[in-house]
C-alpha cells in the first residue's frame, strides 16, 4: 500500500486516507520526519508529536537556519537509516538527494558541507544535473519494489505512519481555507492556497504549486500506470486453449516416424494389414507429407491407398509413381494438387495400372485425361470424384478404349449430362449379342442438372444385365417412373433374352421423389437377393413398404433407411425377429449386420436390438453422451 | 508423476480381480481418485489413477459408469493389440492375430504418455512443456504400433 502511494494511485480510500491525501501527508514524508524525530531522539519513539515537533523548532531556533539543521538532522538520520540495511545504499542516495532538492536554495554548499559525509560531494553533483528526473526515478524505483529496498521502506513505513500520521494531523492542523494567500515553506513566495496545495516535507508549512511540483509529487499526476500493469493481469486469467495443446500420441509417433524415414529397418516390420491401419491414421491427423509417403512406398507395391494426399504436392506425386512402378491399383483421396504434368507420370510410368481411384483431381485437363486414357486401354476401374474438366471427349475416348471397363464412378462430376449417360449406353452398353460387363456404375451427384429419366432407363436397358451395384443418388429428377420404367423395365427385358441376376446393392438414396412404389417395385424385383439397400431420403415411404423390405429381404445385410419419416421401432422390431403370420414368425432379415436410422425420430432408445447387429443414428443415444 | 503408476506382471484371469472395488464408483468425487487397472494382451498390468486412464478418449469411455460397458464395473481396460487390428470388414472374422513382440512395452508407453498429458494438462500457459523429451523417449523400433494403439484409444 505504501508502494502505491509513492505512486500517486489514488484507489477507493477510508476516510483518513483521504483527509490525509488532502493534507498533502505521504509515508515518505511521514517516514522521514519520523526517522528525523528519532535521531534527534535517539530513544523510544512514541514521543508525541508535538513534542518533536517542539525540539525540532528548538533545534533549529530561528526559520532561517530552520532549514539546513532539519536537513542536517534528517541527513543524519538518512545516515542511520542505511544503517538498517546495507542494502539502503540507492535509498541513501535518493533520500540525501531529495532533500537537497528541497533546499534548492542558495543555502546549500554553506550548509550542506561540515555536515556531509565524504560520499555526500559526490552525491551533490549528482544532484545538481538530474535534479528533475531523481524523485520519478526514485519513485519508479519504489514502484519496481526492489526486495529488500522495498520492504525496508514498507518496515519504516509501516512502522510509523500510525503513530506518525496522528501526530502530523495534530501539528499541521487543517489546511488554510482556500483562497488564502500563504507563504511558501521553500522560497517564501506567496501563493492562493487551492485544494491541490501540499504540505511542506519537513515540518509545517506549505508549498506553492512551483515547489510542490520540483519535488516531485505533483497533485495532478494522474495514476496511469499502475492501471495499465493490472489490465494484462486480467488478461492473463484467460486459459489458453490453442497455445497450450499438447501434442497428441498420434502426432508424437508421427514425428519419429518422420525422423527414421531413412532408416526404414529402425522402424521395424510392418505387415501388410498394418500398412492401411497405419495410412488410415495419419491421415486422421492429415499429417502424410511427402517425407511420411516414403514409408508406403515400395518397388514391389501392386496396391496403394493413401485416405488423404493433401499435403503432396506435384513432385511428390511424381516420385510416388517412379518408387512404385508396379501398381496395379492405386487409390489416392484428396489429390488435389495433382495437375498435369504430375498425371502424365501416371500415364508413362504406370504400365501395369488396371484400377485407379481419384477423389479431387480438379487439376487434371482433358487432353491429359485423354492421354492416360489411351495408354490403359486395359483399365477395369475408373472412379473419379469430383472433376469439372472431365467432359464429354474425355469420356468418348474412355468408352471406345477401355472396353474392358467393369468399374465406372463419374461422382460429382461438373458435365454430367444425358449425353454421357448416352455415350455410356452405347459403347459399354451390350448390343445385341455381346452383354455388356459394367458391374458398377455410380453417376451420383451431378453438377449440373440431373439427368432425366428417359436417358437413365435407357441406360438401363443396356447395362442392366450385368449390373451389380448402382448409385443414382441425387439425381433429383428422377421419379417412380425411372424405377418402375428402368429397373423393372430392364428386368423385362432381360428376362426375356438373357439372365437376370438382380442388383445386389442399390444404393438411391436422397431421391426425395421416389416413393412407396418404387420400393415395392424394387423388392419385387430384386428382393430376395438385395443385400444392401440404402434408401436414405426416402421421406414418403409408407409403412407398408417398410415392412415389405423385412418379408422379402431375406438377405439384406446393410440398410441405410434414414430419414424415412415412417420408420419406427415396431418395423425395426419387424425387420429383426419376422412378423407373426398365423401364430408363427416369418420372415425378417435375419442377416441384418449394420441398420442406419438417421434422422428417423420414431425409432428410440427401446427399439429391440440383437447382437451383431450394429445400430447406427438413433437419436436418443447421441443426446444422452452429450 | 512416477506415484501415479505402479506395474505388475500378472497373470490376467478376465474375471473380475478387484482393485479397490470397495465403493462402487457411483460417487462423483471418489470416483476422481480411484485406481483403475490397464492390462495389455501378454499379462502386463498398470495400476493408475483414473484422471490418467481419462487422457484417452477410448479408455473415458469405456471407464464412464453411464456408458454402459463392463470396464466401468470391473475397472479394468484391456488394451488387446488384436482389437486395434479389428479392421476387417465383416464382424465374423475375429481377431485377426499380428505376430508383434513387445506389447507390454507399447502398453507401458501409452501409459506414460498419459501420465505426461494428463500431469501437463493443468499448468499454467507460462511454463514450457517438455515435449521433445516425451518423443525422444519413443524408440523408434515400437514406434508403428504405438501409433496404431495411440490411433485407437483415441489420444
């Protein structure tokens, strides 16, 4: 508290520490009279005040010399307090030079001299150049509270302002009213008292505004600083989530890795399952750089996954094809600056490639798709997400070249349109005599507009035969009549001329238009073979449907029904233990391994379940962990 | 952070050897100071304090009495190094058995890897971490699994 008084703060104060701010009556004043008292004293030091106050005017008879005995006796006291602490040394300094600044009067040099201690010239000079700055700097000082300066100066403080403080209440009585004129106790000039006016340090009087402020304590400093250190204070409070975060193990071991990379025999023996676990982690944290790669990479590779190449950059995806020369399938998501000349490595310098998957390769022109295209004429899986580039020559030259195609994925795709469905049907369509051997088609998530039904069913007229796994998701326009015109309309046809193995998998979901009846359609058709059926945004399927999915999908092993609004758990209680039909249970998929019911409200927390059986998105599960 | 461990080798029964299983973990405040055992696939056990076991968000999980598992009530985690190599597609096909060494040891780094995380979790923003030391302290021969086991329990 002390400290801050040396400052000028001025905080929310009682009673006395106001009357006494008004008063113009610091501790160091306080200090220093008290320490002078006790010197002059040299005894117990509960004199009263008026006492001392009474010798001090005896010491010093008249007002003239007043002044330097008070300053001789207060330097002698200064003198005795650096004998408290050796550490008072500075304090000594400041303290001598902040009387002296009192007294920057003629009477210095006369007085001050048989007085002083030899160190007291030195410090005279000192005084003289920094006059100003010494009593900010010794405040300043105070302020850092150097250790044991500091306390020393709290201990004379604390020590004596209670005691002291009544007796300079007593001695100095009330401050003249303002408005009066009074002699300054310094240079005797006369001055207006205002409420700003302060106490003289040594004794009673007061100070003009001039002298006030030579001595360092101006009223009307405002207390700024100490303002500013306790805001950052606050600060601080704040924990720092971002800063501090510790690295996660994954991240740990993923450094080492990267640190061994050339070592490869340091980091042990891998096996081949491992290697995807180990992909499929790093790429959780997107942490597979080109300097991590290497550790997949291998000579004798034929199959590469990486779940997440963002951070490879064209070169890097240059190299990966030069140390892995023998790929025969290769998977790379997120690739996207995978650009040209990066692809036309791929095309050169990846004879045996027969499969590739690329998720993101935004970069890759049509001519560089033409120019791999023509050199894997042998390719059986093309499955491309996301490419606005990709157009309709590219796509000519991929039906007339790679004849053999089994897999085709064009997923978002910007220039889906009718034309490619058409092209498709007619070069990988079967005509005729030759079938056709597309197993896998996904067309969802055109850029554009969907296509239209006509071109679908068309489509499917041609493929259908063979086709084993559809995707149409998002295709908005399409309507029951796509899948009672196509899928069931293919079967037709194909009933008739060939055989007819229904679709495995359908996957159609978020088609918002299909509805009861397309569902039906498709489990009569294909019913009894369906094992994966995924009808997601399918919101009007009634409940009839439903359960016709339970009568007849004796082999579904993987549903995905979210947002069916019907769904409740009494088909889910259907689908898993059969309906009764005549006192017995019948039916029911009893194969069932994984069922989505996200976004389905009506199906709760009570809806049966069986073991093996994996029950993903209900609703009341998820709310209760949170 | 060495009081927080104590290891064990014993042999594992998969019953339900108590450890302090006197309360029954129902109240919130003991439940803060319990010890919970972590046990890797050879027989290595660890004995550590729950708010360590709570570093990895797999073991909170499977420690957490409203979720429902059998760890809370035994309070024993088996880290089975079979389990994290659970990828295969179809739920039939069990364990699918590594021929890997050495799994006591990943267990023992995993564990002190919680005790690092869980100890520097709560000082202050101004202290520094000594984060190169925790990886200089993974030998880089178990490094692989201990990225696939710390990959799993989700630390």
């Amino acid at each position: 508290m002390s400290r801050a008084r040396n400052n000028n703060v001025r905080g929310p104060t009682s009673a006395l520490t106001e009357f006494l701010r008004a008063s113009g009556i610091t501790p160091t004043t306080v200090a220093r009279r008290a320490a002078t008292q006790q010197g002059q004293q040299q005894a117990a030091a509960g004199l009263s005040n008026d006492d001392s106050q009474q010798q001090q005017d005896e010491a010093g008879s008249s007002s003239g010399s007043r002044r330097p005995s008070r300053a001789a006796s207060r330097r002698g006291a200064n003198r005795r307090e650096s004998g408290y602490g050796s550490d008072n040394l500075d304090e000594d300094d400041e303290g001598n030079r902040e009387e002296d600044q009192d007294e920057n009067g003629a009477d210095e040099e006369a007085v001050e001299e048989p007085e002083r201690n030899s160190p007291a010239p030195a410090k005279k000079r000192k005084l003289t150049k920094a006059a100003e700055a010494k009593l900010k700097a010794q405040e300043k000082k105070k302020a850092k509270g150097k250790g044991k300066k500091g306390s020393d100066d709290e201990y004379q403080d604390d020590d004596d302002p209670y005691t002291s403080l009544s007796k300079s209440m007593w001695s100095s009585g009330s401050k003249p009213p303002v408005g009066d004129f009074e002699n300054c106790a310094k240079c005797e000039k006369q001055f207006t008292v205002t409420k700003y006016t302060m106490a003289a340090n040594p004794g009673p009087g007061w100070l003009c505004h001039v002298c006030a402020k030579a001595s360092g304590k101006d009223p009307f400093k405002k207390p700024a600083a100490p303002r500013k250190r306790k805001a950052p204070g606050d600060k601080r409070e704040v924990v720092h989530f971002v800063e501090n975060r510790l690295p996660t193990l994954v991240n740990l071991c993923i450094k080492v890795v990267t640190q061994h990379i050339d070592d490869v025999e340091s980091l042990g023996d891998i096996g081949t399952l491992n290697v995807e676990a180990i992909a499929k982690a790093m790429a959780k944290n997107r942490s597979l750089t080109a300097e991590n790669a290497k550790l997949f990479y291998n000579t004798t590779n034929s199959k590469l996954v990486l779940y997440d190449a963002t951070n490879l950059s064209s070169p890097a995806f240059e190299s990966l094809v030069y140390l892995n020369p023998n790929l025969t399938s290769l998977r790379l998501d997120f690739c996207g600056q995978l650009d040209d000349p990066a692809f036309k490595v791929f095309t050169t310098s990846l004879p045996a490639l027969e499969r590739i998957e690329l998720l993101g390769p935004f970069l890759v022109r049509s001519p560089a798709w033409k120019a791999f295209i023509k050199a894997h004429p042998n390719l059986e899986g093309f499955l491309i997400t996301q490419s606005p580039r990709f157009d309709l020559d590219c796509l000519r030259e991929l039906v007339s070249h790679c004849t053999g195609l089994k897999e085709l994925r064009l997923k978002e795709f910007g220039k889906m349109s009718d034309d490619f469905l058409d092209e498709i049907a007619d070069n990988l369509g079967g005509q005729g005599d030759s079938e056709s051997i597309l197993e896998y088609l996904d067309i969802s998530s055109p850029g554009g507009e969907s296509c239209s039904d006509a071109a679908l069913v068309n489509l499917l007229s041609r493929i259908g035969g063979s086709l084993r796994c559809l995707d149409v998701s998002k295709h908005d326009l399409l309507t029951n009549a796509f899948l009672l015109g196509g899928l069931q309309q293919h079967t037709h046809s194909l009933e008739s001329e060939w055989e007819n193995p229904p679709l495995v998998s359908l996957d159609a979901s978020r088609n918002p238009e299909l509805q009861t009846d397309a569902l039906e359609a498709i489990m009569k058709h294909s019913g009894t073979r369906l094992e994966s059926l995924n009808i997601n945004g399918w919101k009007d399927v009634e409940e009839n449907g439903l359960r016709d999915i339970g009568r007849q999908g004796k082999e579904m092993r993987k549903l995905d029904v979210g947002f069916c609004r019907n769904m409740d758990d009494f088909i889910v209680k259907a689908w898993l233990e059969g309906e009764d039909v005549k006192g017995r249970k019948k039916g029911g998929c009893m194969e069932l391994v994984e069922l989505k019911v996200w976004g389905c409200n009506r199906v709760t927390a009570n809806c049966p379940k069986k073991p093996g059986l994996a029950l993903h998105g209900v609703e009341s599960h998820i709310i209760r962990r949170t | 952070m060495e009081d927080d461990i104590e290891m064990q080798n014993t042999v594992t029964t998969g019953t339900s050897e108590s450890n302090n299983a006197a309360n029954g973990g129902t109240d919130d405040s003991q439940r803060a100071n319990d010890w919970v055992r972590i046990e890797s696939s050879d027989g290595f056990s660890y004995i550590v304090k729950r708010k360590v076991a709570q570093a990895s968000g797999t073991m909170n999980n499977m420690l957490d009495p409203h979720g429902g598992y059998a760890e809370a009530r035994t309070k024993i985690c088996t880290i089975d190094e079979r389990q994290a190599n659970l990828r295969a597609p179809s739920y039939r096909s069990r364990r699918e058995l590594t021929d890997a060494i050495s799994r006591g040891i990943v267990t023992e780094k995993l564990v002190e890897y919680m005790c690092f995380k869980s100890h520097y979790q709560t000082v202050g923003p101004k202290e520094d971490i000594p984060v190169q030391e925790m990886q200089e302290r993974i030998p880089p021969e178990i490094v692989l699994e201990v990225l696939l086991a710390a990959d799993y329990q989700e630390m």
